[in-house]
C-alpha cells in the first residue's frame, strides 16, 4: 500500500459478513484503512456464494473483500474472544453487521468498548433497525420487498421484480462508508469517537429518492411503470431495426433535438407534446410516433446518430459490452488486486492519494497473524 492514500494509518477491525459491511470496510481499505477481517472458523458465508468462481474462489466474495486480511476467530472462546478484543483495542474503527445486540454477550458490542474507548469509531449495520424490527434477519431482498422498491419494479400488469444485484446492501455499505468519514472527521476536532448507525430499509427509502419523496410529501403511491419513468416522457427502451434503444430526454430541447434526429420534426409543433407533463399526458399517443420513426436504423446507428446531436440514448448491453465500452472511452474498469486477480476499479479517483488494491482478497487466516505480529497482539495459536 502506497504511502500516499487517504486513510493511511486508519486501521479498522472488520466484524461484518456477506456484504454491505465488507463492502463499507472495502472502500475503506481501497483507500488505504488497514483492514482485519475478523471470521468464524467457518469464514464469511460468500466464501460459498457459488457459482461463479475464478481459480475455485467465490467471485462473490472477492467482489468485496480485498485489501484485507483474514483472521480466524471464535468469540466463544476465552483466547479468541482476548484476541478480538485486543486487535479493537489498536483499531481506529470496528465495522460490523451483526443482528441487533449480537455482540453483547461478547462484550463486544459499542455500549462495552466505549467506556474504555472514547475515540473509537463504532459501525454498526443492521437490517430494521434496533427497535421493534430488531428480530427480523436484515436479508437484501427482504428489504427490497419491504421498503416497496420491488412493488414499483417491473411491467405495469406483471409481477414485481428484484434488481438485478443487492444493490441496498450496497448503497448501505456506500452510506455506512460515508457516516465512517463522517465520525473520523469529528474525532480530528473533538478527540472524541461515536457509535454511526445504518440499517438496510432506512437506506432503502432514503435511496428511492424521488419514488419515496413522491408519497412523502404528495401523498402518492408509485405504481409499477415497467420501462417507463413517472415524470419524463421519451424515457424508457424503444424497438429498433435490431436490439433496443434506450432514450433519456430530460427536457424541451433534447426533444425537439430528438424529433429533427429521427426525421419528425413535425412532433415538436404537436400542441400535446409541447412540454414535459404534456408528453407524460399523451405519452400513449407519442410513442408510437417515435417507434415508427426508429425502425429503420439499428440501435447502434441510432446511438452513434443521437449522441452526436445532443440525445441521450444507449443500447441495452451486456455486463460484458458495458465493461468493454467503460474501456473504449478510457474509463479503465479493470484493475489488479495483489498484482494478480483482476477486479473491477473502486469507481473514486483523487489528484494526489489514489487507491490501491495491493492485496488481493484474503484465504481464510491468511494475513492475519502476520498482522497480529507486528501489532503485538497475543499471538493466535493457530490458524486454518
């Protein structure tokens, strides 16, 4: 790890499995954070998310865990347990996600260790919170039904749909990352730490933005739309002559940029289509006018043609196009964790303190002792 990163000298004591708290604890350590890993003998449960693997390891669990290392502890017993407690007595900030209260009985938990560290920065993820929705197990999908992200995702008379990946473990994980930095700065001015709490349906309903503001403030229930976005219009995949365009107009020039694109002009003087609530009104009757007028080309051909003018639009790809295309335009995807595994690039840049991946995702208990060494800790043992 290069000398020159942003969180040198952090050093984070990692509790958290699956993955919003090692998605948090990654970021950190992306940016220079010295991250324990702290597992069961039995090690965090996406070690077994398979398939896909890449040279017999869950990909899943390298998607989020380098720039760590590993180390294997079982807090039921009395040297593991001093162990643990010894690796948090050097670390800055302890992540962990847990079911509320989990880690009481260990004292391990922030109402145990803060009496004796004040300058420690305590992270701690739950699903519902620690009230009455301490009980229920803090599942991404649970939360995607619950927070009602599913019930406005997916065609207007199908079911309701997930997304594609556990995108509120993530964005929990983003947000835990973020109150991290948050109490870190603090500790800079007062000499004081905190307990920095996120649970997984706060984060959710946070994160639908609009769709939650919509009831929050108008009363109005979003309803499943498929494609189609409630309060713009072009906005949503259109048919070509070969694979689907999507096309994102946002306001009354990109429209009328649109319009003269795809050879109908005309559209732009329609008194229906003249504004934006407008086109959402008659939606049902300007579609079809944009279908026909796409039907010629391929959606490539459209791509190339729209953009040059000024229209959002982009063919629906591939996991694999959308990497290749972030390396046709120079965004360079794909990095090297531990100088072998390729990874994708932490989405950050800085002008003087870039990240890093100097190590690759840990085996289970490798790195650990060697870590526990050099902070003098009481030495494990043994290790898988």
């Amino acid at each position: 790890m290069s000398d020159q990163v942003p969180l040198q000298g952090v050093v984070v004591a990692d509790l958290s499995r699956i993955l919003a708290g090692p998605y948090c604890t990654m970021l950190l350590a992306d940016m220079g954070a010295t991250v324990i890993k702290i597992e069961s003998p039995d090690g965090d449960d996406t070690r077994r998310f398979a398939p896909p693997v890449h040279e017999d390891v869950a990909t899943y669990f390298q998607s989020a865990n380098r720039n760590k290392r590993s180390l294997v502890l079982d807090f039921a017993q009395a040297d593991d347990l001093a162990t643990a407690k010894a690796v948090i007595a050097r670390a800055d900030v302890v992540v962990e996600n847990f079911k509320a209260g989990g880690l009481r009985r260990f004292g391990l938990d922030y109402e145990s260790l803060a009496p004796d560290r004040p300058e420690l920065v305590y992270a701690s993820i739950t699903g519902f919170g620690t009230g009455d929705g301490a009980h229920l197990a803090g599942y991404d999908l649970m939360v995607q039904a619950l927070s009602g992200f599913m019930d406005t995702t997916g065609a207007q008379h199908g079911e309701p749909f997930r997304g594609g990946f556990a995108l509120f473990d993530v964005l929990t994980g983003l947000h835990t990352a973020l109150g991290i930095l948050a109490a870190l700065r603090h500790r800079e001015r007062s000499g004081t730490g905190q307990l920095v709490e996120t649970n997984l349906l706060s984060a959710a309903l946070s994160s639908m933005v609009n769709q939650t503001q919509a009831f929050a403030a108008a009363g109005v229930v979003p309803r499943r739309m498929g494609n189609q976005h409630p309060s713009l219009y072009p906005y949503e995949p259109f048919p070509t002559a070969d694979l689907p365009l999507v096309i994102a107009v946002g306001n009354d020039a990109q429209f009328a940029r649109l319009c003269v694109a795809v050879g109908r002009s005309d559209l732009v003087l329609d008194p229906r289509f003249a504004a934006p609530a407008l086109r959402n009104e008659h939606r049902d009757a300007l579609r079809p006018e944009i279908v026909a007028a796409l039907a010629d080309r391929g959606a490539a051909e459209w791509f190339d043609l729209l953009t040059s003018v000024g229209v959002p639009s982009a063919p629906i790809q591939t996991i694999e196009d959308g990497i290749r295309f972030a390396e046709r335009i120079g965004l360079e995807p794909i990095a090297l964790a531990g100088r072998t595994l390729p990874i994708v690039r932490n989405p950050l840049t800085f002008s003087q303190t870039p990240v890093d991946y100097p190590i690759a995702p840990p085996a289970l208990g490798e790195g650990g002792q060697e870590l526990l060494d050099r902070m003098s800790a009481p030495a494990k043992k043994r290790n898988p």
